[in-house]
C-alpha cells in the first residue's frame, strides 16, 4: 500500500466486526474516528483510548 499524504482520504478497506465484515466505506457521510497507536500495552495508549470512548 502506498503512503498518504496528509489531508488525502483514506482508502477503503475492510476489518472483523462482531457482527461481520467492516469497511471504512459503512461510514461514508459520518463523523468517524480511527485510531492508531504505535505500541500496545503503554499507559499513554491506553489513557487516550479510553478519552475516545469518554
């Protein structure tokens, strides 16, 4: 995959939901958020996951 620049829209692309698939393109016209963090297991990540779901 190729690297974005910023501002540039995101690609579409699909995840594992609970409920079945997930593609970035379900949201299209809706406030979203995606989150990406460098390291699991950190107090820092950890803290500003939480502050999302808040």
């Amino acid at each position: 995959m190729a690297d974005l620049d910023a501002g540039a829209k995101a690609p579409d692309f699909e995840m594992a939901g609970e409920k079945g698939p997930i593609r970035l393109s379900d949201f299209a016209g809706k406030a979203l958020v995606l989150y990406f963090y460098p390291k699991d297991d950190t107090s820092g990540c950890t803290k500003e996951a939480q502050e999302f779901s808040a």
